[in-house]
C-alpha cells in the first residue's frame, strides 16, 4: 500500500509540474511578444518623421499692380502689392518667353554684382537683392523692384511670382498664393 501511495504522489506532482510548465509558456510567450512590439515601435518612433511641417497660411495674396519693360536694355520693373492678411518674406520669380509654356526662367536684380541667377528674393528696404530679412512686404505695402533678363530670351510673354513666408527660421512657399500673369508689350 505504501507503493501505491508513492506512485499515486509520483504521478500528482508529474500532473501538477505538466500545468506549471504550460502555464509558464504562456507567461513566456507573452513577454516575448510584449518585447517585440515595444522593441518595433521603439524602432518606427526612431526612423520615421512624425514632425508636423509648417505650412503657409491661408490669406497670402500677392499681386503685380504694375510693370513696365526696357525691351532695349532687357529690363522690367515690378510693382508687387500685398493684398492679403499675412507679410510676405520673400518670393521666387520665373519668367518665360512662351505664353503656352511654364515659366522656368529666373530673373536677376537690377544689382547685377549682387545678385546671381537662381536666387529667390527677399524684400529689404532698398528694393534689392539681400541675403538679409530685414522688412517683410507687409499687408497692403508695396514694393518696386527692378529685374535684368538676358537679352536671348527675346520678348517676355508670362511671369510667375510664388511669395513665402519665413516660419521658425524655415522658407515656407505659398503654393497656393502663386500667381501667373501675361505680360503686355515686355
């Protein structure tokens, strides 16, 4: 009898040391999924840009209330006016020679020694190319600048003035405030 009871506690503690491991591997199988997804979200938090980007807002409005043309001299002079809610930093100007094309040409400043092809245009007070952000173009204000464009491109047909704003030190465009405009007799 005393046989019987010591393979009848045998086979208890066998049955009972049967549910600790499976409960065991569940426990184990749960940290080990808990990891991974804390590990694949450290890494996606680590590797993707969740910052949002600043954007231009709405109520940025420029217009080019008059212009003439040195067809002569390949000049022009542009009289842009703010009408919108917000001050302008800056615009990137582009011109072509084809009403039905887009304009890519870049105009360059009257202040030929300052100002090389490609660059965008900030407003100061002198009305010329600076690298300096001194006088926005603020609402209602306007300015007058003066533009060189090589005498190759013939006779000016259509110009596009994209403006943007400067947030937290970033050049925001005003995708949306571009205008595009045919130019007259330029």
């Amino acid at each position: 009898m005393l046989d019987r009871i010591k393979e009848k506690s045998k086979r208890n503690i066998w049955i009972n040391k049967r549910g600790v491991s499976l409960m065991v591997s569940y426990v184990l199988l749960i940290v080990i999924a808990l990891s991974l997804s804390i590990g694949i979200y450290a890494w996606l938090k680590a590797t993707s840009n969740v910052e949002s980007t600043p954007s231009c807002p709405k109520g940025v409005f420029i217009i080019i209330s008059d212009y003439s043309c040195d067809t002569v001299n390949s000049k022009i002079e542009l009289s842009l006016k703010n009408k919108g809610t917000h001050s302008i930093n800056g615009y990137i100007i582009r011109v072509s020679n084809d009403v039905e094309s887009l304009p890519i040409g870049i105009l360059r400043t009257d202040d030929s020694s300052t100002s090389p092809y490609g660059e965008d245009i900030y407003f100061e007070d002198s009305g010329h190319y600076n690298l300096e952000y001194e006088s926005p173009l603020n609402p209602g204000d306007e300015k007058t600048m003066k533009f060189l464009y090589p005498s190759k491109w013939g006779v000016l047909e259509k110009i596009q003035i994209e403006p943007y704003r400067l947030i937290d030190n970033d050049r925001v465009l005003c995708e949306q405030a571009a205008i595009t405009q045919e130019l007259v007799n330029c």
